[in-house]
C-alpha cells in the first residue's frame, strides 16, 4: 500500500513539475464566423435557397387550387343539392389536410437537406480546429460563437487566422 502511495505521489509530482515549465496555451474562435465565411457555405445556401424556393412555388399553386375550389363552393353553395355540397366540401378539406401535409414534409425535406449539406463543412472546420490546436501546442480551442463561454481573458489567444489558413480562406 505505501509502495502505491509512493508511485502515485511520484507520479503525481512529474506531471506537476513537466506542466510547471511549460505555458499553458488557451485559444478560442468563433465558428459560426468560419462557417459563414466558407466559399461551400455560400454555395450550400444558395443550393438550399433554390429548392426551398422550389417548394414555395409549389405550395403557392396548391394554396390558390384551393382558395378557387372555396371560392367555387361559396358562390354556389345555396343553389347546389346536398350530395355535391357535400362532395365539395369535402374535396376542400382534403386539400387543406394535403397542404398541411404538404407543410410539415416541405420542412423535413428542407432540415435534412440542410443537415446533409452542413455537415461536412462542419466536419471540415472540426478537423481544422483539430489540427490547428495539435500543431499550434493549444490546451483548449474554445468555441466562443455559443453561450457556454461565460469569460475569456485576453491571455486567450484568437485561433481565427490560424484556422482559416488551414480552410484556405483569405482576407
């Protein structure tokens, strides 16, 4: 037992003594920054624009074949026999259950396009982030875009250009 004590108090004293000459590095950056600055960035948005406009019109059409079809049944409501009163009221729910539907499947297909498509950026400035700080002899690269980081001193070092230079972006 005071064999292990003793290694551990060794061991314990090494590490204390390697980290004591040795400066702790700090950095941080702001991702959301890197992300928006990224040439795929812009084009995924612009590829993202493009089909939720895709949608848009689409649903414009839906929306207006069911304002006319309303529109049909309002005028001629009082004069038409219960059964096609009925069929048509009935085929105007049914277009506003489609364009909820149409709705909801609209916003997936747009989240998950979104998702495919930010994902590898995301990997890409991850793995950025990564090899900066291994490189660089960083402790920590903190993400300063997110609320978590509640103070950071100005011994903190900007990871930003360092980051950006390994994502090729310049200016």
């Amino acid at each position: 037992m005071k064999t292990i004590k003793f290694v551990f108090a060794g061991v314990l004293l090494l590490m204390v003594s390697m980290t004591y000459g040795q400066e702790l590095k700090f950095g941080h950056v702001n991702s959301q920054q890197l992300v928006s600055e990224l040439p795929e960035y812009i084009s995924a948005m612009s590829s993202l624009e493009s089909e939720a406009k895709v949608l848009q019109d689409r649903r414009t059409v839906m929306q207006e074949e069911a304002q006319r079809k309303y529109t049909e049944y309002l005028t001629s409501r009082d004069s038409l026999p219960e059964l096609v009163r009925a069929t048509m009221e009935k085929d105007i729910q049914d277009l506003q259950q489609r364009l909820e539907n149409y709705d909801l499947l609209a916003q997936q297909t747009i989240g998950k396009k979104q998702q495919d498509l930010l994902q590898p950026i995301l990997e890409k400035i991850n793995k950025a982030i990564e090899d900066a700080g291994a490189e660089n002899g960083f402790i920590y690269i903190f993400d300063v875009s997110t609320p978590i980081i509640l103070y950071h001193s100005d011994k903190s070092i900007d990871c930003s250009e360092i980051i950006k230079k390994k994502l090729g972006i310049t200016n």
